[in-house]
C-alpha cells in the first residue's frame, strides 16, 4: 500500500513538473485600437470628474475610424477624438507601425498647425 502512494505522488510531482513547463499565453489587459496605421489627434476639451466637475484637459484620439478593435468583444465601440489617457495601440510584433499624428492643440500650446508622421 504505502508503494501504491509513493508511485501516485511521484506520478503527480512529475505531472505537475511537466505542467509548469508548457509555455504561458499571454493575453492582452487593455482594450484598444488595432494597426499597423494610425490616424490620431492631439486636441483639448472638457473631461466629465466622476463628481460631474468639468476639467480643461489636453488628450489624444481617433482622427477617422481605426481598423479595429481589440479585444474583439469590444467591436461596434467609438474612438473619440480626445480622450484622457490616449487610446493604446495594439500591433504586432515585428510588423512596420505608421502612426499619423495631426496637433489640433491652441496655438498657446506650441502649436504650429502641421501634421507629422511618426
């Protein structure tokens, strides 16, 4: 008997030792916009505080339309154009990334009304 329960916990170390050696996936935790190209904007507006404040802030967002969105549970959503933190950009590894930034900030910010490709 006490053979029976070392072999079971030598069988289940070893399964266990095995299991702790396949690779992990890994899964994105932010939702956002999916690539390569990007059209974004730098622009100014109010942002609602959760206690209904209203706050001049500076943010990016969607110029037009991204090509997608991920997760894609999240499909049929909008990218506004400004929003406080930006969008993230989801892209592959490895693959060219063209992001188009158009500065829609006031002139007080420094602001020279030209759009630059990053």
């Amino acid at each position: 008997m006490k053979k029976a329960i070392s072999k079971t916990r030598l069988l289940l170390a070893a399964m266990v030792g095995m299991a702790l050696l396949l690779p992990a996936t890994a899964h994105a935790a932010a939702p956002g916009i999916t690539g390569p190209a990007f059209n974004l904007t730098a622009q100014s507006a109010y942002i609602t505080q959760p206690d209904g404040a209203m706050v001049y802030s500076w943010g990016y967002g969607c110029r037009i339309a991204p090509s997608g969105f991920a997760p894609t549970a999240i499909s049929g959503t909008a990218c506004p154009t400004m929003q406080v933190p930006g969008p993230t950009l989801i892209v592959t590894e490895g693959q060219t990334v063209t992001v188009t930034l158009t500065n829609g900030l006031p002139t007080a910010a420094g602001n020279n009304r030209f759009c630059s490709r990053l």
